[in-house]
C-alpha cells in the first residue's frame, strides 16, 4: 500500500509516517517507481506506535515494542526491553500520581482555611455537584 493509504488506515498523517521513517522506526522500501510502499505489518508497527504514544509514551519508548515486533513476535510488549520500558514508564507513573496526590491536599487544605475565614462562614454547598453554590442560585428564579 502506498503512504496516503496507510496514514489513513493507521489514523495519523502522511508527514508523521514520514517522520517516523527518519527515525527509523518504520522502514523506507520505495518501489520501483519512486513511491514509498507498506505492507500490513507496517501498518501492525504503527498501532503499537499509536497506542503506545496515546498512554503518554514519547517516540523513542516505542523502539523496543518496534523493534520486538520487527523479531517476528506476535505483539510488541513481548520482549525484556520492551517489559523495561512498561516497568520505567509505570514507576514515572506512580511518581507523578504521588506527586498529584500532595499537590491535591495542599490546595484541599488552602480551600478550607479560606472558607473557614470568609465572613459568616463556608458558603453552602450543594449534596449533588460537592461544590459551592453561588448564592445567585439559591434566588428563587423568574419563570
């Protein structure tokens, strides 16, 4: 298949695929007319590449899933170097979460010591939506 088909069916565009080629992570066979040609397993690299890039991947953590497939295994995340970029990108992962967790409770903290410090105490907040109300929607409204 030609690159425009290809880009097509992998849901990305004719110049990533172009990219991704001087990376060399998708092969440059050109036909005997000039054009860039694809088989299905190119198309097989590209969903690994995308699905990969869509958990929060950088190009380059998609090379050894690559270059697994390019083995000949059935799916990319088969191989050591690829379990080792799952285990680091997991550790990354559980760092940052732990990082938002203390982000969370630092503001959780500022918000009630606001409240506990506006005039006439914590403005009423609403069971459904756990947030404040504004007091323009506790008015009756006109019909």
């Amino acid at each position: 298949m030609r690159i425009g088909e290809l880009a097509e069916r992998a849901g990305t565009t004719t110049r990533a695929l172009r990219y991704y080629e001087s990376r060399e992570l998708l092969p440059a066979r050109r036909a005997v007319n000039g054009y860039r040609t694809y088989d299905e397993d190119d198309l097989r690299l590209l969903q690994q590449i995308r699905t990969l890039q869509d958990f929060g991947f950088d190009l380059e953590e998609t090379r050894p899933f690559v270059e697994c497939l390019r083995a000949g295994h059935p799916a990319g995340d088969v191989c050591p170097a690829s379990l080792a970029v799952y285990r680091r990108k997991l550790s990354e992962l559980d760092a940052l979460i732990g990082e938002l967790q203390g982000v969370r409770a630092r503001v959780g903290a500022e918000l009630a010591r606001a409240e506990a410090e506006l005039p006439g105490g914590p403005e009423p907040r609403c069971e459904l939506s756990g947030g404040a109300v504004p007091e323009n929607e506790w008015e009756e409204q006109p019909r």
